[in-house]
C-alpha cells in the first residue's frame, strides 16, 4: 500500500516537472518568434 502510494506520489513529482520543462521550451520559443517579428518591423 504505501509504495504505490510513493509510486503516485513520485509519478506526479516527474509529470509536474516535465510540464514545467515543455512549458518553458514554449515561452522560449514564442519569445523567439517575438523578437524575430519585431525584428522584421525594424
């Protein structure tokens, strides 16, 4: 009962942390789109 407990527990750990991890590659990717189009209108 209590490793699957840990088990959840660490599934969700890893699956917070990977969303944070895709997150952050998609604001560095919109923040590359945006400087490249506002480098167009220069």
């Amino acid at each position: 009962m209590l490793t699957s407990v840990i088990y959840v527990a660490v599934s969700i750990r890893c699956y917070m942390l990977f969303m944070v991890v895709i997150g952050q590659g998609y604001l560095k990717l919109d923040f590359a789109a945006a400087s490249i189009g506002f480098l167009q209108t220069l």
